[in-house]
C-alpha cells in the first residue's frame, strides 16, 4: 500500500553526514545506532524530525509561526513519504514554579472535574480547585505552595545611616546605586539618621510602603518614578526575577523558603481543602504516589463519575506502567530529571487517538534501570501497534533488540563518521564487523579480583527525601556503584554522605559548567588564546587579529558566521555570511596560516586531530584528556551548548585526571554512550583508582557493575516505595542476593546476547 510506502532520504549532509541516502520502513520501530558523535541524531533529530516539523509549521499562518519552534532546513537533497513527526525529548517543561506533574498530564484538570462533580460539601465548580485560581490559591502562598521569607536585619542595617556605605547589602542597592537613590532621594528620611533610629512611622514607610506618588519631592527625584518601601521592592523586582537568580547566592544568605504553613505545601485554601471524596481532599489525592491514586479512584463509586474514571485510570494507569509510580501529581515538573520529563511525555501520547505519526526519541533509555526499562519496551510497542512509525536513537541493548529495523552510522565520531554501516534487523547486526556488532558478541563476566577496600566511611540514619533511615558503609579507595530503579534513593544517599563526610569531595554532576553561547571547548581549556599567540608569533601579527570578537572579526557579519535578516512578525533568517563563508574571520586573519593551516582551519579541528597538531605545546596533555574521556571528536569551535549532559559532564571530569588521593561521585556518567564508548570510559575510571583515588558511581549500566569492587543497592521501588536498602557488597555476592532487584538483570547479562530477545518486551 502506498501508506507504508518507506521514509526515503537522499543525499543528507547535515552536520558530519556524508551523502547519506537511505530508507526507513513505516508503522515500525527503527533504531539509529553507533558511536558518540557518529551522526545519529544528525540523521533522526536533525534531518527527518526537523524537515517534518519545519513543513507542519510552514502550513499554519505567518503570524502563527513566529510563537512555534523555529526548525532550520536541513541539509539533505529530498526526503519522500515523510509524516507528521512529534520529537519526545528529555527537554523538562518550562520552569514554572506552578507547573504539576499533575498539570502537565491534565491529570489535575480531570480530578478538579471529579471532586466539583462528587466532593462534599460543594464548594464550587472546576476553577475552584486550581491553585492558579483566585477562588482556590492558597492567600498566603500565592498557590506556590510555598513561601519565601527575607531577613531584613542580614539586607539592611540598621546600625548605619542611608549615608553610610554598605547599607544595605545586595549589589543593586550599595550606595550611591540607582535603587539607593529611591530612599536616599525621597525626601523622605533623615539621611544621617541611623536606620534603628527611625520613628515607628518612618520604620513602617522605609520596609513596608506600597507603591505610592510623592507629593512634593525633591528636585532629583525622577519625576515619572514611585516610591516603594525595601520588602515589597525586592520581592518584585528582585526575588522572583531573572535578577534575582543571577544573584542567587547572595539571595541565599538573606531569605529562606519552606512550604507554606497556612496551607501545609498543597496550594490550595481551607475551603477547597474541606471539599472530599471517602474522607480524601484533592490535595491528599495531588499526594499519593501514582498506584495509591488510581485504587483512589477505582474506589468511588458514585455514578456522577463513571466516565471520568475512566479518563482518570486511562492516564494514571500510562504513568504506572511506564515506570513513574513513585511520583506523585504534585511533583513539581522543575523537579523532574530530563528522563522523567521523557517517559511524562511518553506515557501523555501512548494515549492518543492520533495516529499514521512518526514518533522521535532521543535515548529513552537513559538514567533507567533494567527493571525500567522493561516497562519502557512495553510503551514503545504499545506507540508502534497503535499504527505510527517509532524512531530511536539509542545505545542500549534491550532497545536494540526492541527494534524491527536497526541502522548503524559511524565508523568512527566527528568528521570520522557519518557514513551508514548498517541496515537490517538484530541478526545481521550480531553478525556485522562493526562497532556495535562487536560490542554486542562481546560476552562480558564479572571482575575477576576486586580491590580490598582502604577504609570505610559509614553513612549515619540518612533519612534525606525517601531514604528510610538507611546506614550503610562505604569503602574508600576503591570503584563503587550505587544502584536502584529509577527514584529509589541513590542521589539522595550520595547527598547524606557528602553531608556527613568530613574530607573533600568532588561531585561531577550533569550540570551546566558556566557555559554561553560563545563558550567552546578551546576557551574552556583555556586554549584558545595560546592558540592566537602561537598564530601571532609564526606570522609576526598581533594576537587579536586570530580573534573573531576582535580586529579578526569578518567585517561583514562581525564575527557572527551569519548574517540575521529581521522579518518583522515571520521567522528571522539566519544566512551563512558569503564574506567569510561562515568561519567568522576577515580575509587578511585568514591570510596567515601555522604549518599550513589558518586559524578557521586550526578551531574547526577535532580534539583528537588537535592533539596531535599541538603535541608540543603545553597544553596539549589538556587535549589529551579530553580524548581519554572520549571526546576527541569534538570540534574546537563547536558551542559548548550543543553538548548532552553527558559531554558536559566527562569535558569536566576530563580536568581532574591528574589527580591521586581524592573522591570523586558521578551522576550516571555513561549516559549517552555506545556500548564501545563505555568500555574506555571505565579504563579511565579504573586509571583513577589505581592512581589511588575513590570513584563512586550511580549508574544503572550493567556494563559498570560488572566492572565495580562494591555495589550499594537501594529500592525496592521508586519514591515512597524505596529508599531501602537492599544490598551492600561486591558484584558476585550480588547475584545471590535474596532481596535484590538487579540480581535477575546481572544474571541474564551473563548469558550470551542473542537475537531472539527481540520477541521479549
């Protein structure tokens, strides 16, 4: 049929692809595979999801576009049969402080229905029960949840005058500083009067005063301004501000949050709170992790509700099964980790009544447990039966075996990669000679002979989030996994041990390293400018003529690459700039060249290329670390903004590879990696111990735990279902473990990998 005609694309160059032309078989599950960099994401986010979503958005109006994601066109001669594709990435929700895990489902939108329908007495109809709602919100909390209180005596002081320096200590407000002339220049206060001074009146107009017009002020007071007593002005303009979270850390020495004691954290007034069903408030259900929600509402049974039940048990029962049990609906969605927010959205489309779609996701696997995992198959087979096309991009074993079609890009990362080496379903690829074919016959044991431990640090009753007063000890000088299903516990066990611990600590977590949109690798490693002087010296130039934010800038695009064209209410457009073709320098920086290369040439090279250009200098071993943490197909150039997680993680740990005697935690370090990519991640961390150092890791891959001296167990569940602990002890004496969870997924990890678990979801 011409329906289930293959996605065909030809000829896409997109980021390092190399002409790739290729068909992806419709209403099945594809998977793109191979190594870190390869082009995977190039081919399926980039190429097919982007040119879909790019084509949807050019049908609605002009005026319209301009509030839609803005997808450039890809690099590619034609794609043919291409459907509408919805991407399901780990990009959490906006960080909306009123944004629920129950708002984000519309889970809450259907119990405010219920309890406005069933709950006794009533008080009200849905919009009552929103705590985005004037007749619902909690009046003290503002339906937050929460409250924020300022310390006034650690912002101001009150032994000084307004005259005084320092004042009032927050950056904006120093003397002399435009909000200080708001007081200072009110006419309002004696300006050498000590603050303790004041009369009660002068008091109450100095912190409290609401917005008020001054009469007659005096003459360098602006006339159009206002003046507003110091609590209610930095509660407006500074604590909930962007402002305010550039200057968090000063912020965090002066004000305290802890939930709301007017509504106990649940948003919600005392009217709304009175309202219920079998003795429960819609604040008590938001509480209950997902399965004690639906026997809730499996439990009402009054015939008002019989199709809302059935609304509320489709999507709750989506939420189990995909292994979110543990949360609860009033979870705040800034909370969530970026895998959360995925199987969230996963489980909100397994129930659509769309279909004939492409579904994209971009390692759904990451940051799960084996058990995890097993639920995720099933809701990826339930998305394929209901008629779409599923296409992953994964490293995973389980999800590999998962698929009916498998694609492998490489052979290697960066400009080394980007060439298809396989097509066709599991059996050929176990039986290919390439990187993943490889890793996948690679039968793995368990370590042969584990290293005794130097000493041990005992964690004391952690009772930290979920952690059920949990002591356990942890060994020093040796390779530690800590494990667990998803929420179980094992951050926050990391967490109580670095409370408790009393020596140095480096925690590397998937955080941001102080990158923006200029950072690249080479201005991380702090590279960049002797690059410009190793250019100066050979040519006799100044250094800032290699410098495209100085005298190298292209002229005409001022160092961009781009040249921006503004079309009022439709898309801007972004064109490479003709002058220097993109690479940001004028004609005469390019001119000069260092063993042959430009400086554009010398910043689009590889870590792994650079190293070996720069093998003399002294900061080459920088580069070389960067390759031992397998980043050497990094560009130079490349914005540190286009990293995972991942990357920016090991681009930081990557600093710390010189170093003996220390302790490093890591938070899932091997997300995102092939199969290969994560077998030299551990010679590394192996190097580290051996150096003589403490590596303690959260992971989930079975890869790592074989590889462990230690393995520390929580669970059994996520959320309130775990927090135990259910194993300490090596590798080995875990495959015998009584009341393990992972045991049954080591064990079958031993055994050969074989084809036919792909029948098994």
């Amino acid at each position: 049929m011409e329906s289930l005609s293959p996605i065909r694309v030809y000829g896409a160059v997109e980021n390092n692809l190399k002409g790739v032309t290729i068909e992806v078989p419709k209403k099945k599950i594809t998977v793109f595979t191979g190594v870190s960099g390869s082009g995977k994401s190039s081919l399926c986010l980039d190429t097919l999801a982007a040119e879909s979503r790019r084509e949807l958005n050019e049908t609605f109006p002009t005026f319209v576009q301009q509030y839609l994601p803005k997808y450039g066109r890809p690099q590619v001669e034609r794609i043919e049969n291409l459907p509408v594709t919805i991407v399901i990435d780990q990009k959490k929700p906006a960080g909306n402080t009123r944004s629920t895990v129950g708002t984000y489902t519309d889970v809450y939108a259907l119990l405010r229905l219920l309890f406005s329908r069933v709950g006794k007495p009533f008080v009200g109809y849905s919009d009552t029960f929103s705590f985005n709602h004037p007749a619902g919100k909690c009046p003290r909390c503002d339906g937050l949840g929460e409250v924020t209180e300022l310390d006034i005596h650690k912002l101001v002081d009150f032994n000084k005058c307004l005259n005084d320096e320092d004042v009032i200590h927050f950056p904006t407000f120093t003397t002399g500083a435009w909000r200080w002339k708001r007081y200072a220049y009110s006419g309002l206060f004696d300006l050498n009067k000590k603050i303790c001074d004041y009369s009660k009146e002068e008091l109450d107009l100095f912190l409290y005063s609401p917005q008020i017009k001054l009469k007659n002020p005096p003459a360098n007071w602006p006339k159009s301004a206002k003046f507003e007593g110091i609590y209610p002005r930095m509660y407006r303009s500074i604590i909930t501000t962007k402002e305010g979270k550039r200057q968090q850390k000063v912020l965090d020495r002066m004000i305290s949050t802890f939930p709301c004691p007017d509504c106990g954290g649940t948003r919600l007034n005392e009217r709304v709170r009175s309202c219920k069903i079998n003795g429960k408030s819609i604040a008590d259900v938001a509480d209950l992790p997902i399965p004690e929600a639906i026997a809730f509402v499996k439990s009402i049974d009054d015939p008002l509700a019989v199709d809302l039940k059935r609304e509320l048990l489709k999507k709750l029962t989506a939420l189990d099964d995909i292994g979110l049990g543990y949360l609860t609906l009033s979870r705040g969605t800034g909370t969530l980790s970026g895998g959360e927010a995925q199987r969230i959205k996963i489980a909100k489309y397994a129930n659509s009544a769309l279909t004939d779609m492409a579904y994209v996701l971009d390692e759904p696997s990451v940051g799960l447990h084996p058990q995890d995992i097993a639920r995720l198959k099933r809701a990826l087979l339930r998305l394929r039966d209901h008629g779409n096309t599923v296409l992953i991009v994964e490293h995973h074993r389980e999800i590999l075996a998962l698929a009916d079609h498998l694609i492998e890009l490489g052979p290697k990362a960066g400009s080394e990669g980007g060439e298809v080496l396989y097509t066709g379903d599991l059996a050929g690829l176990l039986s290919s000679d390439t990187a993943t074919g490889r890793m996948l016959r690679r039968q793995t044991g368990l370590k042969e002979t584990v290293r005794a431990p130097k000493s041990w640090f005992s964690i004391e009753h952690a009772t930290l989030h979920n952690l059920k007063d949990v002591s356990v000890s942890v060994p020093l000088g040796v390779l530690t996994v800590v494990a667990g299903v998803a929420g179980s516990g094992k951050s926050s066990l990391m967490e109580s041990f670095l409370q408790q611990y009393d020596g140095e600590a480096i925690s590397i977590r998937q955080k941001d390293i102080g990158i923006n949109l200029r950072s690249t690798p080479a201005t991380y490693l702090d590279i960049a400018d002797p690059i410009r002087k190793r250019f100066a010296k050979k040519t006799g130039q100044p250094a800032a003529l290699f410098s495209f934010n100085s005298k190298g800038a292209c002229p005409v695009c001022g160092g961009k690459g781009v040249i921006t064209s503004d079309m009022a209410f439709m898309d801007t457009i972004e064109t490479p700039c003709e002058a220097c073709r993109g690479t940001r320098y004028s004609d005469e920086a390019l001119q000069y060249t260092d063993d042959g290369k430009t400086i554009a040439d010398v910043m689009a090279l590889s870590v792994r290329k650079a190293a070996r250009f720069f093998k003399d200098e002294p900061f080459a071993p920088a580069l070389q670390a960067l390759e031992r943490v397998g980043l050497g197909y990094l560009r130079l150039n490349q914005s540190m903004t286009t990293l995972s997680g991942g990357e920016l993680q090991r681009v930081k740990l990557a600093s710390y590879l010189d170093r003996e005697g220390d302790l490093f935690i890591l938070d899932e370090p091997t997300d995102g990696l092939h199969l290969d990519d994560i077998r030299r991640l551990m010679e590394v961390f192996q190097q580290m111990v051996d150096a003589g150092n403490t590596v303690i890791l959260i992971e989930h891959s079975l890869d790592v735990l074989k590889e462990a001296d230690y393995v520390i167990e929580l669970g059994p569940g996520g959320g309130r279902m775990g927090g135990q602990l259910l194993f300490a002890g090596t590798p080995k004496e875990l495959l015998n473990a009584p009341h393990s969870v992972t045991a049954p997924y080591l064990r079958q990890s031993l055994r050969p990998f074989t084809a036919k678990r792909s029948t098994e979801a």
